[in-house]
C-alpha cells in the first residue's frame, strides 16, 4: 500500500496526466474544501489532454464544486471532453445545448447514440417518438432506438 502511495505521489509531481485524474476524482469526492485543489488538478490534466480530466472539470464546474458555477465554462470544457470521445459529455453537451442550437444538440446526441450510451438512446427514442428535438416522428424508429437503449443498460462502459 505505502508503494502504491508513493509510486502515484511520484507520478502526481512528474505531471503525468492519468495520475493527476485519480487524485483529482479521489479529492472531486472528499470534502468540499479539497474540491478546489480537484479542479486545479483537473484543469492541468486537461490541458495536457486529457478528456475524462476535461469532463469532471466541467461538471464541477457547472454545478459551482469547489469554485464558482459558469455554465458557459462548463459548457466549454464540457465539448472539450466530448471531442476527446468522452461518451458521457457528449449526451450532457446536447442536453446543455438543447435551446439554444438544436443542429448542435443533434450532433452530439447522436454521436453518444452510435457509442451505445443508453441515457441518450432512450432520449432519441422519445424525441422521435414525439418528433422533437428537430427529429421527425417516427414511431417505429423510436421504437428501436428504446430496444437499444434497454440492451446498452446491460453492458454499461466503465466512468471516464
């Protein structure tokens, strides 16, 4: 255990991006008064590439966690992580920007549909069922779209 604390203090002071996202996930969780240093670690990660790292930044900063709430940040840091493939920003991403640029809700709706992230099948399937969201109605579609929703629930992807 003391290896294990020593080895990820050591790659925490190295920069290494992977490193500073479990400390950062691990004190995001704690007390409140460490979720500054979470976002500061976050925000480093990011920077330095990292999507998943990109993602937590913005949902920390949306919802105001250890700093102030920016939705126009969060917003930002938020399309960061889903152009870096983070399936679960790229749902979030359409849902923030659902009123205001409906072409770009779509795009990142359907993207996180084609990566099976079943919270955004089942929001396709109603959207086409009631033909919102700039889709047309089809029941049929929807239909599908809740079957694949409902086979993605039973193989879940890990958090970024």
């Amino acid at each position: 255990m003391m290896a294990a604390a020593w080895l990820l203090a050591a790659a925490l002071a190295a920069g290494d991006p992977a490193a500073q996202l479990v400390q950062a996930k691990a004190l995001m969780r704690g007390a409140s008064a460490q979720q500054p240093q979470a976002r500061l670690l976050f925000t480093e990660a990011a920077g330095q590439g990292s999507g998943p790292a990109a993602y937590y930044l913005g949902l920390m900063v949306k919802n105001g966690m250890g700093g102030p709430q920016d939705q126009a940040a969060a917003l930002r840091w938020l399309i960061l992580a889903a152009q870096r493939q983070v399936v679960p920003a790229m749902f979030i991403v359409a849902n923030m920007l659902f009123d205001s640029d409906a072409a770009q809700a779509r795009y990142w709706l359907d993207a996180a549909c084609e990566a099976e992230y079943p919270e955004a099948l089942q929001q396709k399937s109603v959207a086409l069922g009631e033909g919102r969201m700039g889709y047309v109605h089809n029941e049929e579609q929807a239909a599908l779209f809740l079957k694949m929703a409902e086979h993605a629930m039973t193989h879940r992807q890990p958090e970024p």
